[in-house]
C-alpha cells in the first residue's frame, strides 16, 4: 500500500487500499494503525481535508476497527 505523506500537526502519512477497504494512518508519535471497511469516499474525503485531526475524529476514529 502507497503511502502519502500529508500535512498535518498529528498525522505523517495515510495510505488507502480499494480492493480490501483497509486504511492505514501513520502519527507522528510514530504509531500505524489499520482501519479496516473503510468505504473510498471517506479515505478520499480525509486526503482532502484542510485539517486530518478533526476529519479522523468526527469521521474515522472508532469506527472502523479490524
């Protein structure tokens, strides 16, 4: 899975894979995560996100769990 790089105070980088839905978010105190089911709409909806720390909190955190 590509990661990307983003521009965030708590986020270093996610990655998406469509044909799994599984999502992956790196922090930056170093922990990945994998988020899994996550529909491509919402993965695309964090990429583009002025702010990743309130997209992940209001639409991914504790939702998605594998």
């Amino acid at each position: 899975m590509e990661m990307i790089r983003v521009n965030s105070t708590a986020i270093v980088a996610i990655g998406y894979d469509e044909e799994s839905q599984r999502m992956k978010i790196t922090f930056k105190q170093g922990h990945t995560y994998d988020f899994c089911r996550v529909p491509k709409h919402i993965f695309e909806g964090f990429h583009r996100a002025s702010s990743k720390g309130t997209y992940y909190n209001s639409h991914i955190r504790d939702k998605y769990q594998c």
